[in-house]
C-alpha cells in the first residue's frame, strides 16, 4: 500500500473542505463574533474550534515528517502551542485558514511516493503523556494518524454545526461531486 497515495489525497480533500466551511462561517456570522465561533467548544472539556483546525493540520504535518524518517520543523510545535492555548487566544479565521494553507502547501510540494520509502520500517510513537506506541508505518498511517486527523475534522465540522453554521453532508463530501454521473443529479 502506498501510504502518500492514501494520505496525501486524504488530508487535501478534507483540509479544503475544512477551509471551505470557515469561509461559510465568515459569511454567516458578524465579524465580532468570529471569535466567539473559535472559542466555541463541544463541551467544557474539550479543545475549541480554534485547536480543532490546528490539530487538524498538526496530524497532517506531523505524519508528513513522522513517515518520511524526518525531524520535525519548529512550526509544528507552534502549531501545538497555539492549539494548546487557544482557549485563551482563539486567533482569526484568518489565522485558521492560513495554518490550513500552509499545510497544503506542504502536501502539494510533495512527491508522489514520499511517505512510501520507509513503508516496512518499525515506527515509534511517543504520546504527550509518555505512553509509546511500536507500529508499522501502516499501522500508523491507518489506525493513529487518519484517525486522529478525522476525529479533528469532524469535531471542527460538529463545533460549527453547534453554532447554527449552516453545512450540511454535501459540505462535507465535496471532494466527490466529480464522481457523479451528469445524468443521474436530481433536477430540483
């Protein structure tokens, strides 16, 4: 399996479509309120909108570095920081949608079997709390990195749901309209 293959595409389509939604919340809301969106949360014990877009782009990134034998760049750990502490500075939707931008950017810069050469070499995974996980490249890519990247998307996607920001699936499956057959899109 080429994990650049299953990856790349993956983070793309959905960073975009995370992208998109912050642009329908700008024009949904006043820009005084942009703010408050960002510091909306779930419930009181989870990270706000805010960490969710940057925590989104952190899996990406750090997978990106992770698969490839890479150290990290320092922007990850800023990423971290302002993820961690955006409960207290939320930041812009300008902000969001730059961190978005800047790692798709890293994901468009990439060559198309660049997470793939050190495929079937053992990974370590350190947790922020000290536990260590020993996987595959594949394991990780399949059962660590996807998931906590989608668990961030759709947090984000249900935070933005939560404050009457009119989405719906078709938001969040964009990236298959080219798919449909012409012929069978309902006329209404």
């Amino acid at each position: 399996m080429s994990l650049t293959k299953l990856l790349v595409p993956t983070y793309t389509q959905m960073l975009r479509a995370l992208s998109g939604w912050l642009k329908k919340a700008q024009a949904q809301i006043q820009k005084a309120d942009a703010e408050a969106l960002l510091s909306a949360r779930l419930a009181p014990d989870m990270f706000p909108l805010s960490t969710q877009v940057r925590f989104s782009c952190v899996q990406a990134q750090e997978a990106i570095f992770r698969l490839q034998g890479k150290p990290f760049p320092e922007s990850i750990d800023e990423l971290l920081e302002e993820g961690r502490n955006a409960g207290v500075r939320p930041g812009s939707l300008a902000d969001a949608q730059a961190r978005i931008d800047e790692t798709l950017a890293l994901l468009d810069g990439l060559t198309p079997d660049a997470l793939d050469a050190k495929a079937d070499e053992p990974l370590t995974h350190e947790l922020p709390n000290g536990m260590i996980l020993d996987l595959s490249a594949e394991q990780y890519a399949r059962d660590w990195t996807l998931a906590q990247f989608y668990f961030h998307i759709m947090t984000a996607y249900s935070i933005l749901r939560s404050e009457k920001i009119e989405l719906g699936k078709a938001d969040y499956v964009a990236h298959m309209f080219p798919y449909i057959r012409p012929d069978t899109i309902p006329k209404s």
